[in-house]
C-alpha cells in the first residue's frame, strides 16, 4: 500500500523574531512567521509580487538552535510537513490553524541580513543544517584534502631563484 507525502520546502525572511517556549518535560518549541515573495508579470508587463505568510514550529533541538540564531528578517531555507489543526477558543468558537512543522533548517545570507544567516564570517563550530529527528549539534564535517607529496629538494639550487 502506498504512503502519502507530505513535504514543504520554503525560502523566505522571518517576519518576528521567534518565540522560545518549553513544554513540561524540556523541550523547545520555537514558532516564527516566515514570509515567501514570487514575483509574476501581468498582461500589461507589469511585475506583481505575492507575499504568502507561512507560521513556522521548530521543536526540540533544532527548536533551541532557531530561537538562539535566528532573529527577524533572516533568510532562511525551511523543510517540513504542513499540518492543519482544528481547535475551539476562549469564546467557544471553533477556530482552524495551519502550520509548518520543520524537521530541517538552514540558515541563508550572512550577518549583515537581518542579524540571522550563517555562511561565510559566522564561524564553523556551528552547523548550517540540522534535522530535527538526528537531535545532535556537531559542526558540519568535509571532507579530508587528498594529501600531496612534497616534490624532492635534492636538486635545487640557489640559482634557480628568481629573485
């Protein structure tokens, strides 16, 4: 039997900085707004922009790593699943949500966008992606650089400088 998919990839700028909250047992629930723009011409050649807003949940680890690097207007790349959630309010109302529940993040840019980023002058003990069901917080590995041998020195000679 087949499964279903449920996959969401956003690109976008935080529009809050995100909201830090623990639960009874310890973990982190961060929630942010994160806007997408998609830019389109018109039939007069017009260019009309669409800025969809999307509520972002980020839970355990990578909750704690978004609420500590992420701030407002950061560009950040976020994968997850959408989920909708029926719920009745305070005034007995039934009241609907829809959410992106991120299960990885990378942070986009560099300091100078919105105080957020990752990337080149942030430092590498810090990791640019991170998947939430991992849970481990290790800096981003690459790979060894093939080793070169020295080329022999037996026949060199000062006049061979050119200097």
């Amino acid at each position: 039997m087949a499964r279903g998919i449920n996959k969401v990839i956003l690109v976008g700028n935080l529009g809050n900085d995100p909201e830090v909250k623990y639960t009874q047992s310890g973990m982190a629930v961060t929630r942010c707004s994160l806007a997408t723009t998609s830019v389109r011409k018109d039939r007069d050649g017009n260019q009309q922009e669409r800025t969809e807003w999307h509520r972002v949940v980020f839970f355990g680890k990578l909750g704690e790593i978004a609420g500590e690097y992420l701030r407002k207007g950061s560009s950040v790349y976020v994968e997850g699943s959408i989920r909708y959630d029926k719920y009745t309010g305070q005034d007995g109302v039934e009241k609907y949500s829809t959410d992106i529940v991120a299960d990885e993040m990378q942070m986009l840019g560099g300091r100078g966008e919105g105080g957020g980023g990752g990337g080149a002058g942030m430092g590498g003990d810090r990791p640019q992606r991170q998947s939430a069901p991992r849970q481990e917080y290790a800096p981003r590995r690459q790979a060894p650089a093939p080793q070169q041998s020295a080329p022999p020195m037996d026949d060199f000679a000062d006049d061979d400088i050119p200097f």
